[in-house]
C-alpha cells in the first residue's frame, strides 16, 4: 500500500521540511499547507488572527457568525433577550477567537472592550504563546480562562466551572429536560435516549435536517434546553434565533450555547429569547430560511397552532416540526391528537406549506416532518 508521502507525490505535491514540521506544498497552487491542524507554524496562524481580526473589528452586523457573541436578530414587545453581562459573552468569544487559533497566553491586562459594538480583542495576542501540542494547549486554554475569570471578575467558563455549573443543575428540582453531549468528556441531563437531546440527533435528525441548514437563518420554537437550536448550528446554520417560554429552560439554553462555544472554539450564534412563542404573530420580523419546532408546537391550542404554522410559511420556505405519536399514549386526550404525526402534516399542508416529508423509523414515537412551501 502506498504511504501517505507517495500518495501526495503521486498527486504532484511535494512534502518539506521546515522548523520540525512537515508541509505540503502544491505544484498548481503555491500554497504551503501544513500536515496537520495542530502543525501550525506562526506565519500561518498569524495570516488567521490578521483575518479574524480584520473581521472582529467591524460592526456586529457585519461580521460572520463564527465572530462575537451571539447577536439578536430581532426585538418584540413580549420576548426578552439575553440578560448575560455582555462583557462575559464578548470576553468568551474573544478567547474562543484567539484560541481557535491556537493562542494561549492571554491577559486581562491585554483585554479591549467595544461598548458600541459590545464585542471584546485582545490587544497583545500577537505575543501571545503559540501551542500546537494538544495536550500542552488544552492545559494552556484552561488556564487562560481561569486566569482571566480571577483577573476579570468575570464568571468565564473553564473546565472546572463547567463541571460545577451541571453539577449544581443536577441538584435543582428543575428537570434538564434533554440530555447533550458536549463532547470533550462533557454531559449533562438524565437518561440518555434516542427520542430526546443529542441522541434524538444523532439517531435521526441530524442527517436529515443538516442540508437545510448549513449556511441559513433558522427561527426554532420551543427551544427548551436548546439543543435543536446548537444541535442545527453544528451542522453548519449561520444563526438561530430560539424562543422559549421557561425562564429556567431559557437559561440553560444560554449555559448550553456557552459550553458548545467553549468545546469547539467556535461562538454559536444562538440568540435565547425567553417568552412565548405567540408573540410573534402579530411581529414583523426578519426573514428566515427555516423555521422549526422540535415536539412543542402541540402546547397550544388547535387554532393557535394553525397561526404559527401559517406566520412560518410567511417567513420561512421550509418548517421542520417533529410530532409524539405516544403522547399520552392510550388516552384519548386532545394533546394526543395535536401531537400525532398524522395531525402534524395536515396541520403543514392545510397552513400554507404544499409538500410535507414523513420521516419516522418504524416503532419510533418522534417523526420528523420537513414541509415546503
Ligand atoms: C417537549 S419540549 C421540546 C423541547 C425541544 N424543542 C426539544 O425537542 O428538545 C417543549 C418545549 O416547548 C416549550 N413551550 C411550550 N409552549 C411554549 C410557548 N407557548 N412558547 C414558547 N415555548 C413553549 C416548553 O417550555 C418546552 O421547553
């Protein structure tokens, strides 16, 4: 079998070697790649902070969504936005910025606030430490972030936190309704299943939600937790602006998207808004390519569910709802019917949408339907 090396000549590539590392450099393109992510030399990463950079110091508005913390895309009377002090959002994604490009060695001293734009930089990173070992750089990360949450006075994320956050989530009487899997050793929630949180997308909705999302704007309703939401930023959605109706759910919402944000180095554009999902029926609102709902439109009244399916086709080309089939499995309540999935599609077909797609595994509860319009 050919080695690694001879494939890449083979591919008229050549390899070099520069300062302990390996490079590959294309015979077509000039460009010097290196081998690995983690082989980043510093003119490399210094051409991502140039750019990042560049990018940070616009206005919030303009910049892509990887930038910054989460922004609102819209306001109306009824639904409250995020109550976090806006220096810890835009401190932790100004960390999640220079560490995605593999800076460590950060200082409150070097930290610059944007009142006007409410976003954060770092005004040294320049000669901030550069780690390409994994292990050396996630020890440096962490202690990065603990340093700035001493130095700032700010509650910033670390490991450790983090930890101590779900811990104390674990002992309120609140239920975590739906257990995720941040990655990176992370969980949180009760029994892990495939109806519910990360396993619900891993088992069925994350293949087939994925290629409406990657790149769009999604409204999703009844967030709860908001792995749908993350869950759909994951996949590539350049912002989601999630509502919910419980305060308490609300805020785990926001811890959630803080730790996503932390495990991956990257600011999920997730704008929690707290109320409920009524409120925007009569709103103007902005465009959306998607609007969703996970298992929560069948909270409302008949009627009312009809008016949310009706103001998404106004919005959104796609709806992507996921019905319960054994809700009050048994019983033949009116909850039971507004969940089922054959109530769900006609609700999308007789509300504005012209095609619906069933996807529902056999004997799985939770259908997943896709509606276009
Ligand atoms: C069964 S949970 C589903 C949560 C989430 N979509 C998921 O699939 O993981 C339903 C959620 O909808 C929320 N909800 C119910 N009625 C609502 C309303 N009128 N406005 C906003 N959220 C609502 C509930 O608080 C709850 O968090």
């Amino acid at each position: 079998m050919a080695t690694r090396i001879e494939r890449i000549r083979r591919l008229g590539l050549a390899v070099h070697r520069r300062g302990g590392f390996q490079y590959v450099s294309s015979r077509l393109s000039g460009v010097i790649l290196p081998r690995h992510a983690d082989a980043m030399p510093a003119s490399w990463a210094d051409r991502v902070i140039a750019k990042e950079r560049r990018v940070n110091s616009r206005p919030w508005h303009e910049q892509t969504s990887d930038q910054g913390p989460p922004r609102s895309r819209f306001s109306i009377a009824g639904l409250n936005d995020d109550p976090t002090d806006w220096k810890l959002a835009a401190t932790e994604a100004a960390i999640n910025i220079e560490h995605a490009a593999r800076r460590t060695g950060l200082h409150a001293a070097d930290l610059l606030f944007d009142e006007a734009h409410r976003t954060a930089s770092f005004a040294r990173a320049d000669r901030a430490d550069l780690r390409h070992d994994t292990r050396a750089f996630e020890t440096a990360r962490n202690e990065d972030r603990k340093r700035l949450a001493r130095d700032t006075g700010l509650d910033v994320l670390h490991r450790q936190r983090i930890l101590e956050l779900l811990q104390e989530e674990r002992q309120k009487t609140e239920v975590w309704y739906a257990p995720i899997d941040f990655g990176r050793g992370i969980v949180a929630g009760g029994d892990w299943s495939t109806e519910t949180g990360t396993g619900r997308w891993d088992y069925l909705n994350g293949p087939l939600v994925a290629p409406y999302v990657r790149g769009k704007r999604v409204l999703e309703l009844g967030t709860n937790n908001g792995v749908g939401g993350l869950m759909m930023l994951k996949a590539g959605a350049s912002h989601v602006s999630a509502i919910e109706y419980e305060v308490w759910f609300a805020d785990t919402a926001r811890l959630a998207q803080r730790i996503f944000s932390w495990a991956d180095l990257h600011n999920y554009q997730l704008d929690v808004k707290q109320g409920d999902m009524r409120a925007i029926l009569p709103a103007e609102l902005p465009e959306f390519d998607v609007v969703s709902a996970y298992c929560s439109l069948y909270y409302l009244s008949e009627d009312e569910m009809a008016q949310i399916v009706q103001k998404a086709a106004s919005l959104a080309g796609t709806l992507i709802l996921q019905s319960n089939d054994f809700k009050h499995n048994g019983r033949d309540t009116l909850r039971r019917k507004q969940a089922s999935t054959e109530y769900t599609r006609a609700l999308a077909l007789n509300n504005g949408f012209r095609t619906v797609d069933v996807h529902q595994p056999q004997g799985y509860p939770r259908a997943l339907l896709i509606a276009k319009r």
